[in-house]
C-alpha cells in the first residue's frame, strides 16, 4: 500500500487522536488496528466496563507473579476502535502539574505542565470551567457525573468531615483535595477517542483504517523507516509512508514491535534471535503502574445500582513520603473492589475506600515472550520493589480508614471487611497491602522522553537512532503522573499531531 503521508500504529486514544488531526487539510493516514471494528454492546453502557474485562475488547494480558504476592496480576488494555478508551473506568483527570514539570526536570524539555496545557484544552469541551485553563471547543465532552451516586455523595461529605479541602476542579491539574472529577459519560454513555474523534471523520478521503491489522515489524532501511509489515488474516500487506510512521500502540505494543523489529536492548535482542538494528537500552524499561488497595465494607444496606463508573469522586493527596506533588488519589467505589484473591462481600452488600500509590518509585520492565507478533510479551512493573511504595499505600489506608468512619457513611457502613479491624499494626499493613494489589491500569514510560542513555524518544517524540519514526503514547511518559492516564495520553497525541505537523 503505497501514497500515504503517515501510518499510525494502533487506534487507541493516541492512533484516533492523530488520524483525525493529521488528516485535516488532505494529509494522506493510514490507521491499523490489530483489534475488530465492531465493539461489544456493553463499551457504551458505563457501569458495566468491569464485564469487558478478558472480552475481545481486551489483549488480557497478566503480569509475571510478583515478589510482593507470589501471584500474577491481570492487566487489561483495550483492543479495538478507541483501544482503553473504549474498556477503561471513563475518569478524565489530568494529573498535578508537578509530575509534569518533573518531566522536564529529568530532560523532557517542552513537556512541563504549561507546554502541555494548550494540548489538554484542544482534546476538551467543558462548561462552566475556567477558560484559562479548561478547553471549550474539543472533541470529548468531559464532566462530572449527573445523577450522582449516594455512596459518592456520602464519600466527599466524609471527606469534609475528616478535615479534608474540597477542590474547585480536581480534575484540572492544579489542586489538592476532593471533587467531583470529570468522567467521559456523555448522555448516559460512553464517549471514547473513537467516538470524539475517529467516527465523525471517517469519510474523509485522505484517512483509511484497517481493523483486525497485526503488525508485525517496521520496515527499516538502515536507520530509516520507510513503513511497516502487517497482517489481516493469512494475507500480509506491506505499508509505506512518505513522512512518517507513528506508534501508538501503547505501553505494551510499542516497545514490543520496537523490539520484534530490533530496536531495544542488544543483549534481550541477541536472546531472541532478533537483528540488532539499533542498541536502543531503554525499550521495555522504565514501567511504571499505578496500584490499588482499598478498605471494603460491608454495607447496612443494598447498595442502589449506578449508571456511571462506579467511582465518581476522586481526593489527590500528600502524605509527605513521595516525590514530585500529591502521591495518593482516594476513591469511593460503590463495589467492593478488592484482589481477585481475597474473600468478601458481594456485588450488592459492599463498597470500598479505594487507596491508589499514583507517584510509585518502583520501575519494571517489558521483555519479548517468544518473537511471534501480538504474542503476550513478559510483563514485570516489579509492584512494591521499593519499600517506599508500600509506606505511601499504608498512610493511604490511614487516611482512608478515618473518611471511611466519617458520620456521612455510617448509614452504608456496617463492618470493615478487608484489612478488618484486627488488622492495625504496621507490619500487618504494609501484608496487607502486599496481598490486596490490583492494577489501575496506567501503564506507562517503556518508551521514555528524554536525551539520556535510557530514554527512547528525544523531546519531540523521534526515536532515538531511527528517522522518520515518532512514539506518541503513554509509554513515553518518563515517570508516573498523579491521576488516570487517559486525559494525558489524549494531550501527548494532541501535542505531537502539532509537532508532526510543524
């Protein structure tokens, strides 16, 4: 296939963002997408995203046992038009500015919170915000949720009580304390990248898309990218571009078929049996997840059913321990989340005080499995390998604990169920907190922004050692952010659709 401008690697948030930008004005793109065009019923009916779990709208991945447990953890990504945009819990939250400007900091020059913040305005349309800071004129419409949940209603009152600050916007970047955050629910359902951005240009005769398209390498020419090798069914297509390729297959997929076409690690590489193209150390390094841990309860009633997420007020907190700003969001879930593992109450009769490490130190990484493409590669975010993490996740719990007591929720609260009442020493804590672990599913940074020895992409997102090839999703954040990743990644590919196009 021959006569594009650009191919885009993957439509998850990022690969949407940028077919649509980058197909403006007659720019020739070809979008692939290894996923189906067609989506289960269940993506556009928000409570129900914990059913599209292990669903053909998810690769269903799973983590390498942890030393913190002795077990694997899953770890969902969306597959499919809209990729985790379409499965994820529709929390539309950038993260504090502080992790942003750390960005900077460690040599992502042009990536701090004020550089970025025209490209989240661009992805939004909000109402009733501060234009200064909040976009008007976006595809996604963003806001918090209408028909509020009473376990969300009675959670923010505790948390007033508790002695907590309410925040104006806390899903704008700039403050601490708890709000109502944005959701990407749009008159009952769920808006994702490929709803705001992909579907309502798809007649545009500049823009193809080809779904159930495995990629299976980058065609290079010496250090030159000239397109890519893909699959749809048993036939095999080859693409090329006349600018650029873009990856956007995400935190897993990119470094993947970085590595699949030798640009990684040469030691991983000369392992697999793979050409070494570029010795490239930091592909698949860097991995970073946000975890959970919660306190679940038993309720004194059935708990309603919701029509939005299940988690509709978020807290963004310091407990002094971490780096780079606030270093645990709080949540109030109207189930009761908890490790696949552990006992406890049923869907109806429980909720949780959801406790999430969002500025974790520990880093992991991501290795081929065998060299077949779309293969489950070696997943390992080393949870809790810096014992840090684990003190920040147990003051967590305290603050959790003391909102989850709170008057607002005595007439839901009837027993602690998980850690239990029992459980009140640290060491007891910090077990608990090793055997209640569940992803948030924020993977990112296997593909860093940065000019160092570890860094993938330089500042304006080319790979390192490559032309003509760019990386434009959540893998090239170089450390974590405080929030759900996904308003984030729609910025990242807001920003390089304006550097590609420059």
């Amino acid at each position: 296939m021959h006569g594009y401008d650009h191919v885009v690697v993957g439509a998850g948030t990022a690969g949407c963002v940028l077919a649509a930008r980058l197909s403006e004005g007659g720019g020739r793109v070809l979008l692939l997408e290894a996923g189906s065009a067609t989506a289960p019923a269940a993506v556009a009916v928000p409570p129900a995203w914990p059913t599209l779990m292990g669903s053909m709208a998810d690769w269903a991945d799973r983590t390498v046992p942890q030393r913190a447990t002795g077990t694997s953890v899953a770890w969902p990504r969306g597959r499919g038009l809209g990729g985790s945009s379409s499965i994820n819990a529709m929390n539309f939250v950038r993260g504090h500015r502080a992790g942003y400007d750390a960005w900077v900091a460690a040599g992502a020059k042009g990536w701090g919170f004020d550089d970025l913040l025209p490209a989240f305005k661009r992805s939004e349309h909000t109402e009733g915000r501060d234009p200064a800071l909040r976009g008007v004129d976006g595809p996604l419409r963003p806001g918090p949720a209408i028909e509020r949940h009473p376990i969300a209603e009675a959670g923010l009152e505790a948390a007033g009580q508790a002695g907590h600050p309410m925040a104006r916007d806390i899903s704008g970047g700039l403050e601490e304390g708890f709000g109502w955050c944005d959701l990407n629910i749009v008159d009952g359902r769920r808006q994702s990248a490929a709803d705001a951005y992909l579907t309502p240009n798809l007649s545009r005769p500049g823009l193809d898309v080809v779904t159930d398209a495995l990629v299976h390498r980058l065609l290079l020419d010496g250090d030159r990218c000239r397109g890519v090798e893909y699959s749809v069914g048993a036939e095999t297509f080859v693409a090329e571009c006349a600018e650029e390729v873009v990856l956007t297959a995400g935190t897993v997929g990119t470094p993947q078929l970085l590595m699949l076409s030798g640009i990684g690690p040469a030691d991983h590489l000369e392992d697999m049996g793979v050409q070494v193209v570029v010795d490239l150390p930091g592909v698949g390094m860097n991995l970073h997840d946000h975890p959970m841990c919660g306190v679940v309860y038993r309720s004194a009633r059935p708990v309603p059913h919701g029509t939005n997420n299940h988690g509709e007020v978020q807290g963004l907190l310091s407990t002094g321990i971490g780096e780079h700003g606030p270093d645990v969001q709080i949540m109030f879930v109207d189930v009761p989340l908890r490790a696949e593992s552990l006992p406890g109450p049923d869907m109806e009769n429980g909720y949780a005080v959801m406790v999430s490490l969002v500025t974790p130190f520990s880093r992991g990484s991501l290795r081929l499995a065998d060299t077949t493409p779309g293969a489950h590669p070696v997943i390992d975010p080393a949870y809790y390998s810096d014992p840090r993490d684990v003190e920040i996740v147990v003051a967590g719990l305290g603050i959790a604990r003391e909102i989850g007591a709170a008057p607002a929720l005595a007439p839901w609260r009837a027993t602690e169920a998980l850690p239990g009442p029992d459980v009140r020493g640290e060491e007891d804590l910090r077990g608990y907190v090793r055997s209640n672990i569940r992803s948030y599913s924020h993977y990112a940074g296997t593909c860093a922004i940065g000019t160092g020895e570890r860094s993938v992409v330089d500042p304006s997102l080319h790979v390192h050692g490559i032309s003509r090839l760019r990386v434009a999703d959540a893998s090239v954040m170089p450390s974590p952010i405080s929030a759900n990743t996904n308003a984030t990644v729609y910025a990242i590919a807001e920003r390089a659709a304006e550097l590609i196009s420059s």
